[in-house]
C-alpha cells in the first residue's frame, strides 16, 4: 500500500510525524506537505507564483518527505502529479492540531487536502485531534491504523471522504467510535474591533461559539461524548433533494428568459 501524507500544520508539526509513523506498517509513505502552518487555507490553490519543493528529512523517520511553498491542496495535487511514483492507494491528512467538525469542514486545509486527493481520483481520510490543555496525537495516530484496516478490503470509491475526528482525553475514557453527519458551528461577536497605535482602526477574528442542541450522532455532539466520529463526506455539493424543487419552481424551460 502507499500513502501520500499531507496536513495544513506544516510539515514540522508533531501530527503529521504522528500519522506517517502509524502508517508505515502498511507499506510505503510520502509526505508532501506545506512548509508552513496553512490552517484555514480551505481548499486554495496557488496561481499567480511557482511552486517550490524542497526534499527535507523528517526527525526519527525514514520516509520521503517534500516541504512545498503552497497549500494543503497545492501539496497533494503536486504530490500526486509529480513527486510519487505512480499513484498512492490514499491520501490521508492531519492530525490537525485541533478539530474539524461541522461547517467548519469548509474552512480546513486538512479537509480540503483529502478533498484534492478525492478529486484526483484516490481514497481520502482526514484525521483531527481536538484542542487540549495537551497534544499527545499517539492514540489519533493508532485511529488512523484502524481506518486503513477498515477501509483495505471495502469498496470505498473516491466519491467519498473520511472525516476523522478524535476526541482529546484520555485513551481509557474513549467510548469507541461512532458514525456521524456534521453538525453546525455557528460564532458570534466574530470579530474583535480594535485600535493600532496609530489610531486606526483594525479587526482580529476571534468569535465565541454558540451552544445549541445538536443530534446526538452529529460529529460534535458524539466528540463531546468521548466517540471517535467518523463521517462520509461527499464534495460534491449538489442539493439532491432540491433538484425537482428547481425545476418545478420554474428555473428549467426551454424558453429562453
Ligand atoms: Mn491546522
């Protein structure tokens, strides 16, 4: 099996070190990943610059490793195109520092990484550890493991994508895991407003989150719960429900407006 690594922490983050080690039982890993922290860089692909890569040596690890100037997705789409002997049998991403749960999915690098690999046509999984007073990303990366378990002998097609996220405690208090839709994350006061020295005025996103109700097997809800959640993502965002809606309320005829 091969496994294209990449994350949006930076290819020196202590998560992706984790998840290349977990995976270097089943065969052979790369990491491509960016050369600096790209959270929240959502799926942007970089445009108007060249790409740089520069082959690095990651501590205590024996594996091919590429630090690129560009994003999560630039990583893996370059990756796949031009750095890997031929293509990887997945992409895995992460283990973010910190989680990716409900609408905040849209915002991720780590997400929008195993997206790109989706989109090239190869078997995803992002993987996130929530934020803690620690970091310890051991038992996340033993997660990982058990997903390429799961998935070696599935029929899992590129359409669909494994969003990873693992609760920070304690491994003995872990219920298990558990399969979930997103939830919704909504903020208020999203931003600080603010004076810089010279008077002016600057705002610095900062945002609380609302607590609201949520389903009990939502990725939040199951987190808080102490379940590794475990959702299916599909990028394709069609609203299939709303297909016959459209075209009943009038957005398809054959006469042109
Ligand atoms: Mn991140």
């Amino acid at each position: 099996m091969k496994f294209l690594v990449s994350n949006d922490d930076g290819i020196q983050s202590e998560g992706i070190l984790q998840l290349a080690a977990s995976l270097m039982p089943f065969g052979e890993v790369v990491v491509a990943a960016p050369d600096m922290e790209r959270s929240a860089t959502g799926h942007a692909i970089t445009m108007s610059r060249p790409l740089r890569v520069r082959k690095v040596k990651l501590p205590g690890l024996s594996v091919e490793a590429y630090a690129i100037d560009g994003t999560p997705a630039d990583c893996v789409k370059l990756g796949i195109d031009e750095l890997l002997e031929g293509k990887p049998d997945y992409v895995f991403t992460g283990i973010n520092r910190g989680a990716n749960l409900g609408t905040d999915v849209l915002y991720s690098g780590t997400v929008s990484a195993a997206v790109e690999g989706c989109i090239m046509g190869v078997r995803s999984a992002a993987f996130s550890l929530l934020f803690g007073e620690t970091m310890d990303y051991s038992y996340a990366g033993k997660v990982a493991a058990e997903v390429v378990r799961i998935l070696r002998d599935k029929d899992l097609t590129p359409d669909t994508l494994v969003n990873v996220n693992i609760p920070n405690v304690p491994e003995d208090q872990i219920r298990g895991m558990m399969v979930t839709k997103l939830g919704h994350r909504k903020y208020s006061k999203n931003y600080e407003k603010r004076q810089d020295p010279r008077g002016r005025t600057y705002y610095w996103l900062a945002g609380e989150l609302i607590e609201e109700p949520l389903d009990w097997d939502m990725d939040i809800e199951a987190t808080k719960n102490h379940y590794v959640s475990i959702t299916p993502l599909d990028y394709n965002l069609t609203s299939f429900a709303m297909l016959d809606t459209f075209r009943k309320w009038g957005f398809e005829n054959s006469s042109r407006p």
